[in-house]
C-alpha cells in the first residue's frame, strides 16, 4: 500500500504530513525499504529456518535487530509512538533473544571455555 499509493494516503490514517520531519517527501521510498527489509528479508529467514539452513539462529536474531532498528528510526522520523510499535518491539526483543539464546545452546561447549579438540601428533 505504501508504494502503491505514494503520495496519498496509504490506509487513509497516514497522511502526507506524518513525513514532515523525515527525509522522505513520499511514502514511495520508505515502502520500498520497508518491503526490502521487513519483507523480503524476512522472507528469506523464514526459508532458512525451515530448512535448518547454516546459522538459521543467528540470521533470527538479525531479522529481530533489523525490525528494532526499523522501529526506532520510525518513531524517531515520525516523532511519534503509537501501540504497534510496542508490540513490534516486543516480537523483535523475541526474536533477538530466541535467536541468540539457541544459537549458544548448540555451541559445543568446548568452543566456548577456549579449549578445542586437541592435536594429535602423526
């Protein structure tokens, strides 16, 4: 809806004005980041976790930093704070912390005290 309706308003609830204190003059950019980060990147972690993909935790935990950065510069830009962005903000400090949290459960713990797997002589 974003990009589709750039310089109206959206959902009928974001006007034009909302963007006065951003760098945007439209809402055709910050869709187009938003599909990309929040979309198309979320996408991708998805795949990733279903698939069990190679560091699919750590790649959870950077979709949940990615959205929590997101939101912060919204509300910044926006100069505003509405209940979504408590909740978005909540479903990213989960995502962060479930995906760092499982990420250290499956490090050998070998690796973490600093003592690998010993050399043997040939």
């Amino acid at each position: 809806m974003l990009i589709a309706n750039a310089h109206g308003n959206p959902w009928l609830m974001m006007p034009l004005s909302l963007l006065a204190y951003s760098p945007f003059h439209s809402w055709l950019i910050s869709g187009m980041i938003l599909l990309t980060a929040n979309g198309i990147l979320a996408l991708g972690v998805l795949w990733l976790n279903l698939r069990r993909g190679p560091r699919y935790r750590l790649w959870s935990a950077l979709q949940g930093f990615e959205l929590l950065g997101w939101l912060i510069v919204e509300c910044v830009c926006l100069r505003t704070v509405i209940w979504p962005h408590y909740f978005c903000g909540a479903l990213a400090m989960v995502l962060i912390l479930s995906g760092l949290a499982l990420h250290s459960a499956n490090v050998p713990r070998a690796l973490v005290s600093g003592k690998g797997p010993k050399q043997g002589r040939s």
